[in-house]
C-alpha cells in the first residue's frame, strides 16, 4: 500500500467517524457520556476540515506506538513530517525490548526495560510476573523441566504469596505435569499469540511510564467509533447498525 492510498483510507476514517458521531445526535444522554472523554463536540465535526497532514500524523503516532521503524522512516522521507531525535531513538529501544519479549530473550528484555523505564517492574508486579512466566515457558519449550523448576522456585514462588498471582502460577506449573505441553489444556501459554499479548501490555507500560499516552490517535479514534456504533445499535436495533469493523471498512 503506497502511502498517498493509505492517507486516503486513514483520511475517510476521520469522516467515517464523523458521520457516526453526528448520527448520535439525537441521541442525547449517551452522547454526552460519549462526549465527556472527548475534546471537541462531535456535533462540531462537520465543521472541521480534515487534511493530508492530519491523516500522516494519526498514521505516524500508530507507527511510532507500535515501534514500525523502518515504516516511519519512509513515511517521514515521503511526506516532510518531523519526528525528534530523542523520540526515534526511544522508539528503536522500544522495539529491541518488544523482539526480545516475542523470541524469547526474556531476560535481555528485563534488562533493557530497566535502563529504558527505571522502576517500571518494580511497581508494576504483574507486568513482572508476565515476562518471568515467558521465561519459564522458554524453558518447558527447551524440554529443561529441571531447570524450568530451579527458575520457578528462585523467582515465581514470591509470586505465590499474592493471592492475584495464584491462580496464574497454577496454570503455567501445571505444564511440567505434560510430556507435550503443547497438547495440554493450558497450550495457549506456549503460542506466540500469548507472547504478543504481553509484549503490547509492556509496550503500552514503557509508554504510559514515559508520560506518553498508551493508545495512539488513531487506535482511540476506532475506540471512540465502535463505541458510539454500539449505542446506536442498542437504540435502533442490531438489524439497522452492524457492529463496527475497520478490515470491513477498509475493504468497502
């Protein structure tokens, strides 16, 4: 996808949006609650001209949340946006953490988090016992039962005093019963789904640590539609409004 089509399509997002927003109108007392979280009246949108350069920065604010480097560069070459040095360079340590956390270099990940964000996982537990979990699981993948075991006693067992934490714990030392934890009830702790899934919580941790917003322009934008299209549903009935989808959007 070139990046002038992709403007257009990010473009006719604004104005879907729009529309969705205006639509709620005569909605009133959940268009209030919609609008509280918002910083113009979305009755106001109408008025608003959307331009190139607001679609390129809703577009580049998503890439840099999601660390696609390389993709910023060329839009930024493209397009004449500015981006700071220093936001770049926290971007490519970002990412670094993020490859480490979905290959499995967990530990190098913990390493990095703590030059980057100092004190992160200390007061975030959770978010600790996420990536220590990762680790454990490397190891059961690896077949070092043994090892997986010495890890979890030196580093997950403080977990266990946690009530929050018990249960999790369970689930993944129940994979040292399984010859194939693959083949187990809790296999979605081994997939790389699962991995994803802690390494967006830990992005959206290093950001929010950082004072920078967790969700980016673009993914509170689609937040803000979906929202608004449910509460026309509930209203008009499901049969008029179906729920909103951006791949399906993106394909009419």
């Amino acid at each position: 996808m070139t990046f002038e089509k992709g403007s257009k399509i990010f473009g006719s997002v604004f104005g879907f949006v729009s529309i969705i927003l205006l639509q709620s109108d005569q909605y009133h007392l959940k268009h209030k609650k919609i609008c509280s979280t918002m910083d113009i009246d979305p009755r106001q949108y109408e008025h608003i001209k959307i331009n190139g350069k607001d679609s390129h920065n809703t577009v580049l604010s998503y890439l840099i949340h999601g660390c696609f480097k390389d993709t910023v560069e060329s839009l930024v070459a493209s397009t004449g946006l500015k981006v700071p040095p220093a936001q770049l360079e926290d971007m490519e340590k970002r990412k670094r953490i993020l490859h480490f956390t979905v290959s499995g270099n967990v530990l190098d990940a913990i390493q990095l988090i703590e030059q980057l964000s100092p004190n992160l996982l200390e007061n975030n537990k959770g978010l600790l016992l996420d990536l220590l979990t990762l680790r454990f699981v490397e190891l059961i993948s690896s077949k070092k039962c043994t090892e997986a075991l010495e890890f979890a006693q030196a580093k997950l067992t403080p977990f266990g005093k946690v009530q929050e934490y018990v249960q999790k714990l369970e689930d993944f030392m129940a994979l040292l019963a399984y010859e194939e934890p693959e083949k187990s009830p809790m296999f979605h702790l081994l997939s790389l789904e699962y991995r994803q899934h802690v390494a967006d919580n830990l992005n959206r941790a290093i950001l929010a640590h950082a004072c920078i917003p967790s969700y980016s322009g673009l993914e509170r934008i689609i937040q803000q539609a979906t929202v608004v299209r449910q509460c026309l549903s509930e209203e008009l009935g499901k049969d008029v409004l179906s729920p909103f989808s951006l791949k399906d959007f993106l394909k009419s």
